[in-house]
C-alpha cells in the first residue's frame, strides 16, 4: 500500500482524532501497533483539549495526534518493548509524553518495534514484523518502525522513539520524514526501557523539518543537560564536511548519485563543502555491537531473559545478542573505551571547521526477505554510518533527499552536542521549498551582482517580462543598476529572469540590501506574482527613464550608463 498524503487541515482536536482513526481503518496495516486506543478514549482526551482552548488556555499542540514507541511510558497501557511476557503497567506518562500532552496533542496508542530497541530491521517482533510505508515488500527500519510508520502514512502528526544506534533516523529514511536526534541529556529518558542507558536519546518522528522541530522544542528539558561553552562560529557560509562516494563503502544501486545530488543542493544553497575522511566514524559504529559496549544492552534486560530463556515470545535474533553480551569480561570493556577515545578525537578534529557533517543515513534498503536470509548481516550494514553518533556524543538530524528507484532517499546532518538547532537550520536548506525571485538588472546573468544570488543558493529558471505594467529606471549608483516601478498609466513590459532562492538565501539578500532597492510583488507577464527587485520612488528624481529600451541589458547595449556613485 502506498504511503498517503497527510490529512487535511481539521478545526478541532476531536476532528482530527477522528480523521486518523478513519485512516488506521483506510490503510490496514495492524503491525504497526502494539497497544492502540480505543477511538472514544482518543475522542474524550480530545473534547478536553476543544473545550480547554474554548476557555482560553494555550495548547501550541492542540489539534495534532501522536504516537508513542513501546518501550515508553504511558500511563494506563503496557509497556512491552516489543515482548508481552516482559509488560509492566506505569502509573504515570513518561516525561516526553508528558509535555506533548501537556501541550495539546492527543495519544492514539504505543507501536511495534524491534524488540528491547535492538535491531535496525523492524522485523524483530513478535508482533509482527513492520512493513515499508511506500513499499510493504521491504523493511520499515527500526528499532523505532511503528511509529514512524504511523507518521509516513499519515495517522500520526507526531511520534516518540528512541535511539541508540539509529533508531530515530534509519525508519526516517526508509520512509520519508524527518527524525530528530537531539543530544543525549536533552530530552529526559526516566519512564524509557534502556537498550544502552548511556547512549539512548528520546527522538521525534514527523513529515516535516518544522513539525519535528516544534514538537522537540516541548521535549527538551530545562533541568537537563547543562549547555557548554560553544567555540565562536566563524563567519561565512555554512561549513558542511562531505566524503566522497567511494570514501562510504558499498552503498546500494543510485545512492551514490542520490547523495551527491543532496551534497550538491547545499552547496547551491550558498554551503561552503569540505572534504572528510569517515573512517574514524565507521569504525566507532563497528564496535557498538562488535565491541565490548553492547554488554550495557545486557545490563538492562539480561536477567529477564536469563529468566525467561525460551520463552515463545523473545525473538531469537534479540536474545542471542543480548545473551552473548553477558560474557563480555570486565577488561575489554576499558580496552574498547580506550580505542573509542582515540576514534572520537580523530572524528572531532575532522569535523573542526565543519558546522555539520552529511552523510547518508544508511547504506542501502533491505527487503524483508533480505533481512530474513541474514538477520546480522543486513543490520549490521545499515549502522554503518549511525552507529557512531551517540557513542561520539554528536547530534544528528535526518532528512528526505529524494528517491532512489522509487523508494525515499534519506541523509542525515551530525554535529558536536548541543548543535540541535545548526543541524536543523541546515537541514532546512534540503528540505524547504526555494522561492522565486523576479530580477531586472545588476542581478541579470552576466551583470555584477548575478554571483551575490549564485552565493546564495540561486538558480536560473527563465526569462519573461514583466506584464506591461511597469517602468524603469537608470540610478546613480555604482555598480549601475535600474530602479523598476509600477504605473498606474503609461507602463510597458520589461526584460526579467525568474530565479529560484532556499528561503534563508532570500532572507540574506532582503538583510543586505541596500537603499533605494526593495524587494516587493512583481507582476510577470503570465499574471502571476513574484517577488522581485523595485525602487523607492524617491530616488527617481533626476533618474533617466529607459522603459523604451525593453530591458536593462538592451539599455547597456545601446549606451553607456551614469555611474556616479
């Protein structure tokens, strides 16, 4: 089944509690629950938020809908973690679904996921393995699948997840939204069932860069993790490290295009792209699971499956990992701290001059019968380039780039801790939409001022005319540039190229640019409206008028302009 755009825009948070029920019904897919609802439940909680925001209160969530991986806290359900011998009852929301609640979002329910958070695949459940959101012959990523699930096909706004090896960005991926990882710390974790206690972070699901980021902004907590003294950024463009292709290992057929494609949208967008050798990071994400480290994973449900060993419901995959990190000694441990110490200050100083590094999320995209041909194998190829985060403590952001033989394409940005909101406003640059900008002079291709645009992420899209509405000007200034302005009366069609800008590009420009130039609607000669360069009418006084020229190039051709400063 394929993934479905998200629902329409609703009035009230029973509306919209309504609209993904009726969706869960639309598209079938049970695998992705462990625990969902009942609809009158989800409803009432709703009818309390209407009546809330009826009586005044400010609820910035209120008409969006969430969900809740299984391995978090929720008052009132089980909390399995992916195993029903292994089910608790809370007695209260774990913070994180706390503050969403608090904030106006409803629960529907808790969902699959790779049991005790260990696996990449989404397949290791005995609820069901959890098929892709565009293509159910492949796997959804994990451990985090259901929720992410839940958000690509648009029955969740929102979802909760962990991540200690990836689990917050590879079902982002594989699916086609955004996964948040903040900074271990900045989310609180009590009322999470731990994988690796010291490295798992609570993360966000959404469809879009804003949405992730306005539900996190409820998420972080001001007692947690105090913020360090930062090194003072440089000015200039964006810094992004970038390896190239045969730097990444084997990826799957198109992805080495693909991301070369979303390297080469930053660097459009204005970002300066430096070279990064991600060796030290690939052989980190080695050792979470080769390495000494994954006794942590015992250490938080070992003795239940020491107890339980056998039982029907423990996937095999799960309890063979865990099991064999209760016999990982004492001094391999400090041997493997060591060697991550070292492997860490390398990957630090490569990333000294970068704000980010990109890279993609995994390597490739299993199917679910790949998986099941080499349930390690084909896990462990997908942490190659995740693994690494948390035990480097970075934070990291994923993000779609596009598709590659019809399934989502997705990158990631990482960054030192607590570069949560570099890492999203760079990613802003792959993800928002570019604007148009209608120019008439000195910002022509060829004129002076075209590289000013090219800096900033700028791309030629056509040449028109304004419609026949409009006169120009020659200014005093220096460089020579035109004024543009709209007449009542009196007007004609003039010469124009239509550019493409990332809204942070436009936003540079609109900063910097002086007077007696504006940026305002300009009428094209289709009848639509776009941005573009006018003047103030003030400083036409005394300016020659060459509307007659049809154009500011046609102008230069015919004569040298004024060029007093």
């Amino acid at each position: 089944m394929n993934r479905s755009t998200p629902p329409a825009a609703v009035a009230t948070a029973v509306h919209r509690v309504r609209a993904a029920y009726a969706r869960i019904a639309q598209v079938d897919r049970p695998e992705v629950w462990i625990d969902l609802r009942p609809q009158a439940e989800a409803e009432a909680d709703a009818a309390t938020v209407d009546a809330r925001l009826a009586a005044g209160a400010r609820l910035p969530l209120a008409g969006t809908v969430f969900a809740v991986k299984g391995n978090i806290d929720v008052a009132r359900l089980p909390t399995t973690a992916g195993c029903p011998s292994y089910a608790y009852h809370p007695e209260a929301d774990a913070p994180a679904v706390a503050r969403l609640k608090a904030a106006g979002a409803v629960l529907l329910g808790t969902t699959n996921m790779d049991q005790f958070a260990t696996g990449l695949v989404g397949t290791r459940s005995p609820y069901g393995a959890v098929r892709n959101a565009v293509d159910p012959r492949y796997v959804s990523g994990g451990s985090s699948s259901g929720s992410a699930v839940a958000v690509a096909l648009g029955i969740a706004d929102l979802a909760l997840g962990t991540d200690t090896a990836g689990s917050g960005r590879v079902p982002a991926a594989f699916n086609g939204i955004v996964g948040l990882k903040p900074t271990v710390g900045l989310v609180p974790t009590e009322g999470v069932v731990p994988a690796c206690a010291s490295l798992d972070c609570v993360t966000v699901f959404a469809r879009t860069l804003p949405e992730a980021e306005r539900a996190l902004a409820h998420l972080v907590s001001p007692t947690g993790r105090a913020l360090p003294s930062l090194p003072q950024r440089r000015p200039g463009p964006w810094r992004i490290a970038v390896p190239d292709a045969e730097q990444l290992g084997e990826l799957d057929p198109g992805w080495a295009d693909a991301f070369a494609a979303a390297a080469i949208r930053l660097a459009d967008a204005g970002a300066q792209l430096l070279p990064v050798d991600p060796t030290p990071f690939v052989e980190a994400a080695a050792m979470l699971y080769e390495g000494a480290f994954v006794a942590e994973r015992y250490a938080a449900v070992g003795a239940f499956l020491d107890a339980h060993a056998g039982s029907a419901d423990l996937d095999p995959t799960v309890a063979g990992i865990i099991a064999r990190a209760g016999g990982i000694p004492a001094h391999r441990l400090f041997a493997d701290r060591a060697r991550l110490d070292a492997l860490r200050a390398r990957a630090l100083a490569s990333l000294a001059d970068a704000d980010a590094m990109l890279l993609p999320t995994t390597p490739g995209h299993p199917t679910l019968a790949d998986v099941a041909a080499d349930p390690l194998g084909a896990n462990a190829r997908l942490g190659r380039f995740t693994n690494s985060t948390n035990l480097f403590d970075l934070a990291a952001v994923a993000v779609p780039a596009g598709e590659v033989r019809g399934l989502p394409f997705g990158v990631m940005l990482i960054g030192a801790a607590f570069t949560d909101r570099t890492l999203a406003r760079i990613a802003a640059l792959l993800t928002a939409p570019p604007l148009p900008l209608a120019v008439v002079g000195a910002h022509l291709t060829g004129q002076p001022l075209n590289g000013q645009l090219r800096a900033l992420g700028g791309r030629f899209v056509r040449t028109t005319t304004t419609s026949a509405a409009y006169r120009l000007y020659a200014l005093d200034t220096v460089p020579p540039k035109p004024g543009l302005v709209r007449t009542p009366d009196g007007g004609a069609a003039v010469e124009a190229e239509v550019w493409q800008l990332p809204a942070s590009g436009l936003g540079a420009l609109l900063a910097a640019l002086p007077r007696p130039m504006a940026l305002g609607p300009v009428e094209l000669a289709d009848g639509s409206h776009v941005t573009g360069f006018l003047c103030e009418p003030a400083a036409l006084r005394g300016a020659r008028e060459i509307t007659r020229f049809g154009g500011w190039r046609a102008y230069l051709t015919a004569g040298t302009p004024t060029t007093r400063s």
